[in-house]
C-alpha cells in the first residue's frame, strides 16, 4: 500500500500516538538478581512476592502428565501474553523461565532415586498486572482453539520466599547432587537452616538443550 504525502501527514499524529502506547517491559532485567548468578559461589538473594501460573503433580519429569503441565503453563503464559501486547493494555514483555518446587513424603526417595514419588509443582512467573480474569480468558481462548490438556489444572498464585541462596548448575539434572550439596554447605556454614522447598529455574529449553549445556538456578529458602 502507498501512502501519498498529504494522507502521511493526515496520519502521522495517529501512527506515532499508537506506537508510543505500547509499553515494553523487561522482566528478567527487572528481576536480574533473582534470575541471574554464578556457578562458581553460592549468593544470598531476598525474594519479594511474584505470582506465577502453577500446575501441581506427582511422578517422574520424564513422564507424560509432567510434559502435559509444561504444554499447559508455556500455552498459557503466551496467550496471555499476546492478549497484553494486542488488546487494551498495549504491554509487551518476555515469557518467564520454567521453575519447580521439588519434594517428597521421604526425601531419600531423591537420592534413591523412587521417581515415582517425586513432588513437583511446575510454574511460570507472571506480571503483576496479570489478573484472574485475564487467565480465565486465555484459558476458554485455549480451549477454543486447540486440544491442550491440563489447562484447568492450572492456577494464578502468589508466593513469597524470602531469604534464599542460589547457585546455577552447568549440565546435566543427573549430576546436580554435588551442585545441591555446595549449596547446602554454604547455608549451613552461615548458621542458617534449610526451609521450604527445592527450587530449580530452568534457563534452557529442557526439550531442546544438549543435557551438557543446561543452565539450571538451584534455590533454596532458609531460616536465619
């Protein structure tokens, strides 16, 4: 299409209006501290209060209902999303990482390696302006759409952790005990005591990154 001079001119108020709403935000620069760290050195991070789609289960991370929950949570977050960028709150802004909380019944379940005990909550943080409502919407839009299974599974919760420490772990899941132990270590050559649950931020697409090159923030609350 082509725009004569005088139409351009007529136009050009009204182009630079709407490009000028759109508002963009950079979540993980906001929240670098907490998305960010070494490998090297374990860091004390103060966790503020953040909401996040989460999807509970049981089992194995290789098993079906815990890709299903994955589908849901990434299905979701970019249909909420785009709903922000494209409707009346011309807000863009970056899809979060995955993260999930990890326990059992009996944590030796962990080291003896009983999968099918294993707890996790799986979830995806969300902006603060992120309402009930507009998950609600995305949900039924989803439905609508395409077959994703686990969507009503899935809840908008906010949670607040507090004083953690952190570590990124470089490869593979498998070979996270020394990482976890170093952690560990650290709280508790400060006099602190373990709270809470496990944390892992997931920084690599899982389903696409070589297990070598994954970049995984292993988090862990304590009590002073």
């Amino acid at each position: 299409m082509v725009i004569s001079v005088t139409s351009f001119y007529i136009l050009a108020p009204y182009i630079c209006h709407t490009s000028a709403r759109m508002e963009k935000k950079d979540l993980k620069k906001q929240y670098k501290q907490l998305y960010s760290c070494p490998a090297e050195t374990p860091i004390v991070v103060d966790v503020p209060e953040m909401q996040f789609l989460m999807c509970d289960g049981k089992g194995a991370p290789d098993s079906p209902h815990f890709t299903r929950a994955i589908e849901a949570l990434y299905s979701l977050s970019y249909t909420i999303k785009f709903a922000c960028k494209k409707g009346p709150l011309q807000i863009d802004y970056g899809v979060m990482p995955l993260e999930g909380l990890w326990w059992a019944d009996d944590m030796n379940d962990f080291s003896s390696g009983n999968k099918q005990n294993w707890k996790w909550t799986l979830m995806i943080m969300q902006p603060d302006f992120i309402t009930e409502e507009m998950v609600d919407q995305a949900t039924e839009q989803l439905k609508n759409k395409k077959k994703t299974e686990n969507l009503e599974a899935v809840r908008l919760e906010k949670m607040q952790e507090g004083k953690c420490a952190q570590i990124m772990h470089m490869g593979p899941f498998s070979e996270e005990a020394e990482t976890i132990a170093k952690l560990h270590a650290f709280i508790g050559s400060a006099g602190h005591k373990l709270s809470g649950k496990h944390r892992e931020i997931y920084l690599s697409d899982m389903r696409r990154t070589a297990p070598e090159k994954l970049k995984t923030i292993i988090r862990q609350p304590f009590l002073p």
